[in-house]
C-alpha cells in the first residue's frame, strides 16, 4: 500500500495522474425505472476525497490558491524570534512569551546528550500546540515564510 501512495502522490505532483474509467452499475427504482451509479477506482477515490478535502480547507479560509510545498524541514529551521513576533500579535501577557521563549531554547536529548536548540522546535512539541490553539493559517505563514528565507525565495 506505501508503494502505490507513493506512486499517486508521484503521479500528481508530475500531472501524470489519468483517472479510470468508473464501473457503471444500475440500481432499479422502486418506480420502474433504473438510477444509474458509477463506481471509482479506490485511486481515484482517495484522488476525490483529497480535492474535497482542499476545497474545503479553502473556501473555510476564503482562499484563492492552493501552493503545493514541502514542509519538511520546517520544524528544524523555524526562526524563535519569528515565532515569537507572530504569538505576540495574539498574546500580550510577557510572563507567557518569556514562558514559550523557554520553552523553544529548553534544547533537546539525543542519544543521551543534551543539545541546544538555537533554531527549530521539535515535532509534537511547543509548536503543535500552538497550531492547535491558534489560526492554521498563521502556522502555515510562520513556516512558509521560514523556509523563503533559508531558500532565499522572493
């Protein structure tokens, strides 16, 4: 199954995606006459539900535009002070911020060892529940603009 996601996820990112034809089936109305249905291929109904699922995403969000990028180096390379300046603009209490602050410079175990973290928050940590409590826009924006400045785009 990981290899035919794969290979979908790979079909869709080069526009070589073609759906299948659908399987026609016809169904009798208590009336007489026939409802007809049309089955999709399991492809191409994971293919329907992920376009559902964007256009929901979008018109929640009044979007014009869905940007299609890898998001992953985000977490290792977002900016503290970034992130930092975006909670301000929705919590004004210092003793919070110097809280969050700690807790994005607390460092990481590895192995054992202690290493600093100077950049990027782990994973499930601090920046998760920051997604969950505050705009997913506003997440996406603090790691896309983190990822223009380490890939210099304009």
């Amino acid at each position: 199954m990981e290899s035919n996601i794969k290979s979908l996820h790979e079909e869709l990112k080069t526009n070589t995606y073609e759906p299948s034809a659908v399987r026609r089936v016809e169904i009798e109305k208590p009336d007489g006459g026939i409802r007809l249905l049309g089955i999709p291929t399991v492809k191409d109904r994971v293919v329907q539900q992920a376009v559902a699922k964007a256009e929901r995403f979008m018109n929640r969000y009044e979007l014009e535009y869905v940007v299609d990028m890898d998001l992953s180096k985000c977490f290792d390379t977002l900016d503290h002070e970034l992130i930092i300046s975006t909670v301000s603009e929705r919590i004004s209490d210092g003793r919070v911020l110097s809280l969050i602050r700690k807790f994005l410079k607390s460092g990481v175990m590895k192995d054992g060892n202690f290493e600093n973290t100077d950049i990027g928050s782990p994973q499930g940590g601090l920046c998760k529940a920051l997604h969950k409590a505050g705009s997913s826009v506003q997440y996406l924006q603090i790691c896309f603009y983190t990822m223009s400045l380490i890939n210099g785009w304009n």
